[in-house]
C-alpha cells in the first residue's frame, strides 16, 4: 500500500476544499471547462459518489442508522472506491484530476463529530496527496447566509442534528459549519492547502486559481512528472 | 464486572463503563468450522440459562446488505472492501455487541478484527494502517483460534462440505493461480501465516481443529466455562435490564 505523500504518478490532481456555501464547486467546474477547452484529459470526481457504497448510505441517512464512527468509516469506503475507480487510474494515464471535496472534507467533518483527529487521517492515509488543495474560505456568517437562503430545509446529517448540540436545525448546522471551519483553518499548514479569499468575485477567484493550475501543467496535454 | 479496553484509539461517545458480560471470538480460517462451533456454543450456553448474542462479519443493519452486493459484482477494490468490513465492524460493535455486553450478555462473534487484518494484510495492505482503524475494537475477554496446520487441509473440508470453491474465500481477486482450486491453495496458506503471526500478538486460545467435531467442541465450552466462571466469581450480580438492540428488519 502505498502512503500519502508517497505515490509517483505522472498525472496531476487538483481539489476543493471548503464548508458548505464557499462556492468551491463552481470554481472547480469553471476550472474544468477552462482545463477542456485547453485541450487536456481531464476527469471530474464527487465527493459520496460511490456507485457501491451509494444505496447503504442513502439508506443509513433515511433511517438515521449512522453513529460519528460509522459515518466515518462509510464515508472512506466510498471515498477509497472513488480512489481505486476515477483517481489512481487517470493519474497513473497522466491525466488530470479534479476533485469536488477530499479528505480534507472527512478530517473536518468527522472531527468536528467527536472522532479522533489522528485516526481519521491513518484511515485516509492511503489517499494521494493533490498537487494542489484550494481551500475556498468564507466567513462563517457568509457561507451558513447562502446555503440557508438556498436550502428550503436542512437535512439532518447536513445540519449535524445527529450530534445533539441544538434543537434548531438552523442553529445546529451553524455550530456544525463552525467547527468544521475550525478544523479547515488548522489543516491550511498542516497540509499545505491554498487559500482562496471566497468572498471576492467568481471571476476573480478563478483567474487566482486559473494561474495557479497552470504553473503545474505543460503544453502536451499530459502533464509532466514532477 | 470488567474494565472496557481498545487496542488503540477508542470510540467516540462511548461510555467506557465497566461491563457484566464476555466478548468471546471464535476464529479461523475459512472452512475451519467456525459456524458450526459458534452454533454448538450458543446451543450449549442458553442450555446453561446464558443469554448470548452472537454476531459475525457482514451482519450489520448498516452495511451488511451493501457488502453482500458488492461483492457480486467485479468492481471492488480492495481498499474499499477493507473500508466496507471496517464500516460493518463499527456498527456492531456500537449497536449490538457494546450494549448486550453492558447487558450481561455473552457475545458470541465468529470472527473479529483478526480475520479483517489478515484478509487486508495478505492484500498487500498496510498492517498499521489496518490496525489503526481497527483500534476502535474491544479487546475480547478470550479468542479461541480453530488451528489447521495447511490449506490442504482445508480444502478436503470444503470439498466435504459439497458447495465448492468459493470466488472470495479463494482469493480470486489477488491472481494467484490459475484455477480456483491453486488460488484457494495459495491464498489461504497466506491467511493461515498471517493468523500464525497473530497468535502470540493477540494472545489467542488455539485449539487443535483437526480433531472430530465433537472433541474440538468439548474442549471449547470447557474453556468458555472457565472464562465465563472467573467473572461470576468477582461478581455475583446479575444485570437488571435487557440489552438496548437495535431491531433488525
């Protein structure tokens, strides 16, 4: 098995990080028709998009069947099916890679609900380390207003209600997105990740990421070995 | 009454105290008779007035199901499979196993976390990779291991048994042989040197399972007597409630 930080892949992979709100996912699918048009192989991959683990977790969060460690450990087995399936190959063709959400979203979340930080990050350790992490980051206030004014209602995993911190579920996923926060801002020089002022404008936000993607790439399409 | 110990990072939440009951694993290899003594012992403990629980891998309400259909199919990967067991391994511990022990009950579960770490190990995975996350695990009150000395042995029970070679148990995803029969060969005697390296790591109970049924059978419940005697004896008391299961549907 081969450890993070330690994989030798030709391709390239790039990751969105950030609470729920930051705007991450437009800034990633704006960066995959830039990367498209360019001419590269580029491949797209979800964060809970498992086709294998899909029905046990749809099911798991209908029923409420989840505890903090279950929902850890099926969020990496979907996460490890994501790797084995649409990450490992593509880098290993040389290909690039664009994650929506990483393990960085587990070591928040999961942390933020009690696990341990230290064995959250062994169970992901064998995750490849992404060229580049960008950590979208708004203001607490700024990121719950959006999902909040968007969402007629929050779900109960979403809103954190299955740890018992608040009957609101407004209140509850503002503590939630609060610690998940905290978690985010611990990690940028833990690991490295590239902060993104998403408060300012999408364009600008995407010309910032636009360049530092492109530093990483070469003029074949495939990008090079490091 | 019985202090709860992990072997590594503890459960979140959990309440850690001290526990009535006794976590007893059978394990083995494939086609020991591990089900056939998990059953006998269950039959013989009721019989002696023990209220017993008794699990096993893929059982869980949570990822039991995903697991059995995951494996039919031929896109699993090994990381994910080891993540699916792991997942299904949480849920019974948290749900069924931690609460009928703070019930009293004796938990009979063929297999633990010994078979996860051997399939995950002989796949070339980490092994503290695989013992990290599986330091969420109780530490058992004894783990009696069905001992074989080869594969081949194994393979005149499995042929006995009349279902075959099974795709999984012959770790026909590794590409060891050409047929099912050379990768079940092969493939096991890695498990069983595996299991070879956990004995004295995890102290396990090993009983000799190439005698006949009824003398491996005898000596098991002479040996869970003794574990199930040495905790009556520091307590007397008896549980006041029942366990809090989750019903399965």
């Amino acid at each position: 098995m081969i450890t993070y930080g330690h994989h030798r892949f030709p391709g390239k992979l790039f990751v969105v990080e950030g609470t729920d709100g930051s705007g991450k996912s437009t800034q990633l699918s704006l960066l995959y028709q830039w990367l498209k048009a360019e001419g590269y192989p580029v491949f797209f991959s979800e964060w809970n998009s498992s086709p294998l683990v899909k029905a046990t977790t749809r099911r798991a969060k209908k029923r409420r069947l989840f505890t903090p460690t279950t929902f850890s450990l099926l969020h990496a087995t979907d996460f490890a099916d994501r790797t084995e399936r649409d990450i490992f190959p593509p880098l290993k063709a040389g290909a690039i890679v664009l994650a929506d959400r990483y393990i960085y979203t587990a070591f928040a979340r999961d942390v933020a609900r009690g696990c341990d930080r230290a064995w959250v990050r062994q169970i992901y350790s064998f995750a490849v380390r992404p060229t580049v992490s960008f950590f979208f980051r708004a203001p607490l206030d700024v990121a719950v207003d959006r999902i909040l004014s968007a969402r007629p209602r929050l779900k109960h995993y979403e809103a954190g209600l299955d740890m018992d911190w608040a009957d609101d579920p407004e209140e509850s996923f503002e503590i939630f997105q609060g610690k998940i926060l905290g978690e985010y801002d611990r990690m940028v020089d833990e690991f490295g990740l590239t902060v993104i002022d998403a408060t300012r404008s999408i364009e600008k936000q995407q010309r910032e990421m636009r360049a530092i993607v492109k530093k990483h790439l070469n003029k074949e399409g495939a990008a090079p070995a490091r | 009454m019985k202090e709860m110990k992990f072997y590594g990072t503890p459960l979140p939440d959990v309440e850690q105290e001290p526990y009535t009951g006794k976590l007893i694993v059978i394990e083995g290899a494939d086609g020991v008779g591990r089900s056939t003594h998990t059953a006998l012992l269950r039959t013989w403990l009721e019989s002696r007035g023990h209220a017993v629980l008794d699990t096993g891998m893929t059982r869980s309400v949570l990822a039991g199901r995903g697991i059995k259909e995951a494996k039919q199919g031929h896109t699993l990967g090994r990381l994910t499979m080891q993540l699916f067991y792991a997942t299904d391994f949480a849920d019974r511990l948290e749900n069924e196993m931690l609460p009928a022990l703070r019930a009293g009950f004796i938990v009979l579960t063929d297999r633990y976390i010994y078979s996860a770490i051997a399939r995950a190990v002989v796949r070339e995975a980490d092994p503290s990779w695989v013992r990290a996350i599986y330091g969420i695990a109780l530490v058992p009150d004894a783990v009696f291991y069905l001992n074989i000395s080869s594969a081949e042995e194994l393979v005149t029970r499995v042929l006995a048994s009349g279902r075959g070679f099974d795709y999984w148990e012959s770790g026909m995803d590794l590409y060891l042989g050409e047929d099912f029969y050379d990768s079940f060969v092969e493939y096991q005697t890695r498990m069983l040197r595996e299991f070879e390296r956990m004995k004295k790591e995890y102290g396990f109970r090993v009983l000799d399972a190439s005698r006949s049924i009824n003398r491996v059978a005898a000596d098991l419940r002479r040996a869970v007597a003794r574990v199930i005697d040495e905790g009556a004896i520091a307590t007397q008391q008896q549980p006041a409630a029942g366990p809090k299961l989750r019903s399965v549907s």
